[in-house]
C-alpha cells in the first residue's frame, strides 16, 4: 500500500501543468455567455474587427445550419467576420481546403455538445494542427461546455454512451492546450462538485480544473484568471477542509505550473 502511495506522489511530482506558450485560452464552464466573457474573447481576438471561425460538431450528429450558427455567434460576441467550420469526416478535416480558413483566423471557438464528436472530426488531423496554429500565432481558442473539456489533455465525459461516464477507453485525449489538466464544466449547476475527484485519483499527474455556468478561466501561459458569476473548482489530489477540492472566484488568479493561488 504504501509502494503504490509512493509511486502516485512520484508521478503527480514529476509532471507539471501547463498553458499555451503563446495565445489566450478562454475555457468557459456552460451555459450563459455574459458581456464580460464575450468581451474578454473579442478583445484577445484583437477586436470584432478579427477573423472568427466557429467549429459547431460538438453539437449533433446532423450538420448544423451554418447560417444559423454565424447569427448565434454575432449575437453573443458582436463580431463582423465569422467562418463556420464543420464536418464528421475525419478525411475533409484532413485536407489542406477544408482547414484553409483557420490560416487567416485570428480566433476559435467550440460551442457545447458532445466532445466525443470534436475526438472523431478532428483529433490528429490538419484542421486540429491548423487550431493550434492559431494559438502559436498568438491567437485566441475558446469553447464552452464540450469546448471547453476538450482544450485539457485529458478529457473527461468524453464517452459515446453518455456524458456521466467520466474516464472512458478511447476517448481520453483531448486537444492539449491545457496540459497535464482535466477540465469539467456545469459543475456547480450539474451538482458535478465530485465528480473530478476519482479522475484524479486515478491520473494523480493531472489537475483538475472543474468551471461552473457563465463563469471562464483565461489562460495565458502559465496563469489563468477567473471571470464570470460563479466559481472554479481545484483539483489537486489533497484534502482541503474535508473535502478534495476548493473554489475560485471572480478575479482570483491561479498559477498552473505551482499549483498554487497567485497571491
């Protein structure tokens, strides 16, 4: 028993969390998009001026009303320039013309659904190394609910069968713009308070990042701040007050790499 404590404690100290180099992730736990995130995420994007694509697979099996989801997003974000870009054709996702618009993109965002669809679409094609790229180039990926899950490096809820099952075979890797994290969304909402806890016993390397509705973090490196009106869930393999989590709030800072509340 104590070997196998030893060797958790060892795998959680060896590996660090982490944020993009360069760019802004902003991670949105569900629900209501208010005027503060939606601002945030225009401005990092360099204004409503800027290229958006907007990636709506997560949402269903059946293709989406592009038309529909471009009016949605200039709703929300108030924005000019908006590309919808959506397949479940891993082989389209592949191609150099599907991926085209990201080269100009200056922002991305996922709206909510089911992120196992955004794994099938899109893991380990071009289109997911032109994402990126958007990132390196000091540009903006944000996502709500399965968009903001699928920006860990784990990804929970990810199975085909429903979205309570929170580890599931073949469906564990998320895009990584998070690295050695694991977020979660409604949390508070859903009564998800828990839920991380045996994800992180299990992977003790992780950290788990769990973000209520209309509530974000913004990351930048190895920093990220809370915005919106509720909280942000920590998961860090310890005991706190009883419990093996604790909460953020709005305008609290948080470092990734130390793990620790920026003072």
């Amino acid at each position: 028993m104590l070997t196998a404590l030893l060797k958790l404690s060892f795998a959680a100290a060896l590996a660090a969390s982490a944020g993009p180099s360069r760019g802004t992730l902003v991670v949105v736990g569900g629900g209501k998009i208010g005027p503060e995130i939606a601002q945030r995420f225009v401005a990092l994007a360099g204004g409503p001026d800027a290229e958006f694509v907007v990636i709506p697979t997560a949402a269903g099996d059946n293709d989406p009303d592009p038309a529909q989801v471009e009016r949605d997003f200039i709703k929300t974000f108030g924005v000019k320039h908006v590309t919808v870009l959506h397949t479940h054709d891993r082989a389209k996702a592949d191609t150099e013309e599907f991926a085209a618009p990201l080269k100009k993109a200056n922002a991305v965002w996922f709206p909510g659904g089911r992120q196992w669809r955004l794994v099938d679409a899109y893991l380990n094609t071009r289109t997911e190394r032109e994402i990126r790229a958007v990132l390196d180039r000091g540009g903006v990926i944000g996502g709500s609910s399965a968009g903001a899950t699928i920006q860990g490096s784990y990804l929970v809820r990810g199975a085909r069968e429903g979205n309570t099952i929170m580890m599931a075979k073949g469906y564990e890797q998320g895009f990584g713009y998070l690295q050695n994290v694991a977020v979660d969304q409604h949390v508070i909402a859903r009564h998800r308070e828990n839920d991380l806890v045996a994800v992180i016993e299990a992977h003790p390397e992780l950290l788990g990042i769990g973000i209520d509705e209309s509530t974000a973090i913004v990351v930048q490196k190895n920093e990220f701040e809370v915005i919106g009106a509720s909280k942000v869930g920590i998961y860090d393999g310890k005991d706190h007050d009883g419990k093996r989590y604790y909460f953020l709030s709005h305008g609290d800072r948080f470092n990734l790499e130390t793990r620790a509340i920026v003072k």
